[in-house]
C-alpha cells in the first residue's frame, strides 16, 4: 500500500476521485527537468515533451527509476489536500538512482549527492 497527498485544486485529485487508479513514477536522478515540468502549477501541457506511455491504463514516463500502479481504496481529508491510500497492483523499477528533492535541492539517495 502507498500513500500520496493530493491538493483539493488540480484536476489529477477528480481524475482518480472519477477512475479509482492511480500511477506513480519514481523519476531518475538525470530527470531534473521533467520534475520541473510537472512541478508547475496549472494542468495543461505537463506533457508536452515527455516521453510515456499507457501501462495498465496509466500514464507510465519513460526512463524512470520506479513505476507503481495503484488501485484508490481510500480518500481521506486533510485540509487543503486529500490523503489517498492505494493499493499496489504493479511495480517494476530499474538499476538506477532515483531523483530526490531536500532543502529545495535535487539530488540522489546516495549520500544524497546533489546533482
């Protein structure tokens, strides 16, 4: 089981709200850029320029450390976001280091050397 937080505002929290499913990609450290891309606000175009496909009726990046497919079993508030548990259904990852984010720096797992 996985845990993500979700603001009430986007239309991501209406979509698996809707479906019941969720994906989540664990982004490589060489993909600075596509965490910036989906770090802006507003929906429109995150991807443009993105490498995915459709896996188990899920947008899955290309090229990410981690994939994790989810099925929604439960919605909970939490303020200005909404706590959604799902249930894992599949994962796969790769031999890489997976992209991480502290102090407003992204870096790697590894001693957490920034990049």
């Amino acid at each position: 089981m996985v845990l993500v937080a979700l603001d009430k505002g986007p239309e991501t929290l209406a979509h698996i709200t809707d479906t019941k499913m969720f994906g989540l990609n664990v982004l490589a450290v060489e993909q600075q850029d596509t965490a910036l891309a989906f770090a802006k606000k507003g929906g429109t175009g995150k991807f443009d320029g993105v490498a995915w496909s459709h896996d188990h009726d899920l947008p899955r990046l290309h090229g990410c450390a981690g994939w994790i497919a989810c099925w929604a079993e439960r919605f909970v508030d939490g303020g200005d976001h909404v706590i959604v548990l799902g249930a894992v259904t599949a994962a796969e990852h790769r031999d890489c280091d997976p992209l991480t984010y502290r102090h407003r720096t992204f870096g790697t797992h590894s001693s957490f050397t920034t990049v």
